[in-house]
C-alpha cells in the first residue's frame, strides 16, 4: 500500500515539481562526481554497485529514492537528505532509469 500511494503522489506531482534548470544541472553534476566517486565516473559500479539502468530495473522507485535520502547502514553509502529533497531524489531516480 505505500509503495502505491508513494507511486500516486509522485506520479501526479513529478511533472509540477520538477527542479528549474539551474538545480537540475545541480543534480547531475551531483550525480557525476558525488555519485561517480563511489559507483564509478561511468556508474557502472566501483566502491558501490551500479547505477546503469539494467542494474536498477527491478528496485523499485521508492527504494531507490530512500536509499539515496537514507543512506545503507553498514556501506559507504551516506544520506544524501541534508543536500536534496525527496522530489529531487524521484528526479534523479528517473533520470537513472532513462539513461542509455
């Protein structure tokens, strides 16, 4: 049941709620080092596994954005919450998943 009112709510807002231009190019650059550091300038894996689209298909959405706010007790995966919003999160995770 939450995984489906998690999918409702961001399915109605994502598009409203998008980040502007300037945090979306914040994001992606956040993604490219901060994420690259330990899952690979690639993503396709290093200290942390991979971030490439084949690797995250069968996680789903809301699992992905709460690791990213939560962290992984016991990785190097730290909490990204202080510095990104759970929409921002959901944004990446789609970007994720679009990737070629």
């Amino acid at each position: 049941m939450k995984g489906l009112v998690f999918a409702l709510i961001f399915s109605v807002s994502a598009v409203a709620d998008e980040p502007g231009l300037q945090r979306q190019q914040e994001l992606k650059n956040m993604l490219a080092q901060d994420c690259g550091a330990c899952h690979g300038l690639t993503l396709k894996g290093g200290l942390g596994p991979s971030l490439l689209t084949d690797a995250l298909l069968n996680k789903s959405d809301e699992f992905l954005v709460q690791t990213i706010l939560e962290g992984r007790k016991g990785t190097a995966m730290p909490p990204w919450k202080p510095f990104i919003t759970e929409q921002e999160a959901f944004w990446l995770v789609q970007k994720l998943l679009k990737q070629q």
